[in-house]
C-alpha cells in the first residue's frame, strides 16, 4: 500500500505570523483542492458560498452548504478533500490557528 501524497491546506497564503496562517481558496463549479491534512484547529470563512463535498480520507461524505458570510470553527486532526458540487464559484478563507505566547 502506497501513501497518497498530500497536497496543501489552501492553494495560497495571505497571511502568517506566530499566532496564525491565513489561506485563500477558490473552487470553480465541480473542481476538487487536492487531499490535504488540518494539523492544527481552523475556521473557515465563507467568502463566496456554495455547496461543498467533503470526502475525508476514512471514505466518508459530508454535504455542506457554505452560505456567503458563514463561518465555521473545526478541530484538527481530518484528512480530506473538498469538491464544489454547487454551480457558483466557492471563495473562502482558512485561518489556521497556531500556538503562540499567552496573552495574559
């Protein structure tokens, strides 16, 4: 059995400090962002919404509908793809949420 290589959380990086890494997104009608692993906890921004698939790498599906404005909090530790099953272009944004120095 051969490993499947992973691909990165977001197709680019707009922003990374200490605290966090913010990714950018973009899914045409019926495009697929490569299998990708979330190390660390994260929220989703819905910049553009639509309706996603969610294929998880255990062979699961998770019908999402990402309404423009949502914004979702998920843990780490899921391996997934996500494909656009809508007809409108998906625009979202992923902070991942690193460690970082207690602020009290």
């Amino acid at each position: 059995m051969t490993e499947q290589a992973l691909g990165p959380v977001g197709q680019e990086i707009l922003l990374e400090n200490d605290r966090v890494r913010v990714w950018h997104i973009t899914l045409a009608p019926g495009e697929t962002q490569p299998l990708h692993h979330h190390g660390l906890a994260y929220v989703v921004i819905a910049v553009q919404g639509a309706r996603n698939v969610i294929h998880t790498a255990a062979g699961e599906r998770i019908d999402v509908e990402e309404e423009t404005g949502s914004v979702v909090y998920r843990e780490p530790g899921q391996t997934h793809m996500l494909t656009n099953a809508g007809d409108t272009v998906y625009i979202g944004r992923i902070v991942e949420l690193k460690a970082g120095p207690d602020p009290a």
